[in-house]
C-alpha cells in the first residue's frame, strides 16, 4: 500500500497496482456539502437511494425525509444516494477541480455515503476502480491483498459482502484524505461518528460486459437473418475448416473498429434509468443562446475521418467536423453557446436533444 503520494501521481505509480492513500488531497471546506442535503434529495423518484439498517437489512428509496433521519439515529445504519454530481453543483465543482483527469465518458458517478453514528459498510469489493474522499468526519479503512470476484460474495446477503475477509492494511481517512482502490479489492469502512464519504467511481467494462453487452449491440443493428453459409459440406463428416474460417471471417468483420467505436459510446453514455430524462416543450434557437446539459445527460464523443460521432444517453448523432466545438464544450463543461454556424446536422441534433431533455436552453442578454 503507498501512502502520502501527490494526486498528480497517481497513474503512473498507483493506478491499478495498489490501494493509494493521498493526505489531505482536498480541502472540502471549498465543497459544501452537508448530510442534511443529502438526506433532503434522498425522497425523489428518480433518485438512486439505498438504506442499511442494522448492519445488514437493506431498502430502497425514495425516502421520507423524517424516516432517514430517524433511522440514521440508531448506530449501524448508513444512506448511500448515488449520483451527487446531478444535484450539488459542489459536487461537480469538486470533479472539475481534482477529478478532471478523469475524462467525461469514463466518469461513472459520485454516490455518497453518509451516518450519523457508529456504522460500517461491511466487507466488500467493487468492479472498478473507484476514489474514496472523506468529506466530512473520520472513517477507517481496512484493505486486503485480494483481487475478489463474485465466488467469494455471501449468497445470503443482499448488500454483495464477503464471505472472508482477512484486513492486511489499515487507514485513518480524515477530511480531505482520498483513498484510490482498484477493481476487486476487498475493503472495509467504519465510522465512529458523523460522515460523509464520496465515491467516485470509474465506469469500465468487465470482460463479461463487454461479451454480453457488444454482442447485445450487434444484433440490435443486424437486419439479415439469414443462415451464415450457403454451402452443404456433404461428405465432410468432421466439422469443417472452411466453415469455421467463413464463422470467423464474420466475426471478425462484426468486431470492425467502427462497430467498437460505435459501442463503446453507446456504453459510456447510456442512462441506468432513462425513464428519468423528461422531454421538454419545443424552444426556439436564438444565437448565442446558452445549452445547458440535463442532470442525468451523458455525453461523449469520437473523431471518424471527416466527422465527428456525438453520442447522448446512448444514441449516436453523425455530425461535421465543424461541430467539435461545441460538442466538445458541452460534453466537458455541461455547457454551450449555441451558434448561428452550427452544421444542419448540429442544428437537428441540439433540437432532438432538446425535445428529449437531455439540454436545455438559458436566454443570455446581449
């Protein structure tokens, strides 16, 4: 375990070798964020909200505000609401300050992890790599020397805890301190008193993703459903070379780069739930009005020869080069200006973005 390393140091001598304690990375007095607001946003339905209760029972929200609090007033209890960086701009200024090495498509989200009392997280692993930054109060953390897979889950509880957990490592988070754990590390977190910790998770795919979801990918764009080969290999009583070599032929033309490409930003920006993205009324495009990104909107995108491939919430916009720009801008700052110059093709994609929800636009004074 390495300790007391500069954050600017982190891919070259930690990332994906070992967990990596950073003291006092972070100033979060310059990041408000309180439990109290955490706990207020956990009522929404369209908030992912989870309560642990009693160490081990767990329930999903939404929340009555009054219920929380209650709850969290008993010792083991926990709250843990995901996607703070929808609701507080702190939080997405505190990515844009520390985090922005973190590029947008790969950002999966920052769930927060709060109590009031004595509490613990139980043993577990993740299956990405994710930061750990102590807001608020002090937790301790016990690491192991494992990478886990799901084998080593308890099947008889519902929160993905390990069956063993044998600590080789402890670590005494302050405010400020950030922790960095790779994939498949087991670890423990207990808090003595009131906490805030943030999870900054890292959205890539296990290889059993990848398997599964590009090949769910490829079927929902394949129209042809006729047999694969044409020929009858009468007499060939062994399975036959030139059948496993037409198999591959396909298989490899299916795993093109522009397929990948394709898929790869379909996966980075789709939503969990896109029932929460609501569509707007048609708005009129003035120049150099202000487009601002929903929430939940994911954005992403991939240069291809002369065009550039825009992809929202897991849809795929074809536009011109002349558009970067203001993708670009959007898709980093979660903000844009909307220009008289913008391709026709930019133009259709920012008003079907807009009738689906996922901008908005803000009127600016000349």
């Amino acid at each position: 375990m390495l300790v007391g390393l500069p954050l600017n140091s982190l891919v070259k001598k930690a990332w994906r070798k070992e967990v990596t304690k950073f003291d006092v990375s972070i100033d979060p007095r310059k990041f408000d964020l309180s439990i109290e607001e955490i706990i207020a946003i956990a009522d929404g339905e369209d908030v992912d909200a989870r309560l642990i209760t009693n160490a081990s029972e767990l329930s999903f929200g939404p929340f009555e505000e009054q219920d929380i609090k209650r709850e969290l007033s008993a010792e083991k209890s926990i709250l843990l609401v995901q996607g703070l960086e929808q609701y507080f701009k702190s939080v997405r200024m505190l990515i844009a300050s520390y985090f922005d090495f973190i590029p947008a498509w790969q950002l999966d989200d920052v769930m927060g992890s709060v109590n009031y009392n004595s509490t613990s997280c139980g043993a577990h692993f993740d299956q990405y790599d994710v930061f750990l930054l102590q807001h608020t109060g002090e937790k301790k953390w016990h690491f192991d020397e494992m990478i886990h897979c799901d084998e080593d889950l308890d099947e008889n509880s519902e929160l993905r805890l390990l069956k063993h957990f044998s600590p080789t490592n402890e670590v005494i988070a302050r405010e400020g301190d950030l922790i960095y754990v790779p994939p498949g590390v087991g670890h423990h977190g207990q808090a003595a008193e009131a906490s805030i910790t943030l999870s900054i998770g890292i959205r890539n795919p296990t290889p059993l993703e990848i398997l599964g979801d590009f090949s769910s990918f490829l079927m929902s764009e394949q129209s042809n459903q006729a047999p694969l080969s044409s020929k009858l290999f009468s007499g060939e009583d062994e399975i036959s070379d030139k059948f496993i070599k037409e198999i591959r032929a396909y298989l490899t033309n299916a795993c093109s780069t522009e397929n990948i490409e394709d898929w790869v930003g379909s996966y980075s920006t789709r939503l969990s739930e896109p029932s929460n993205i609501q569509p707007n009324e048609p708005a009129r495009l003035k120049s150099k009005c202000l487009l601002l990104a929903s929430l939940k909107a994911r954005f992403a995108f991939k240069r291809r020869k002369d065009k550039t491939l825009f992809f929202v919430n897991g849809d795929r916009y074809v536009l011109n080069t002349s558009d970067l720009k203001w993708i670009a801008d959007l898709t980093r700052n979660r903000e844009c200006a909307y220009e008289p110059d913008v391709s026709s093709a930019g133009r259709n994609c920012i008003k079907e973005m807009l009738s689906s929800g996922a901008i908005t636009i803000e009127e600016r004074e000349h």
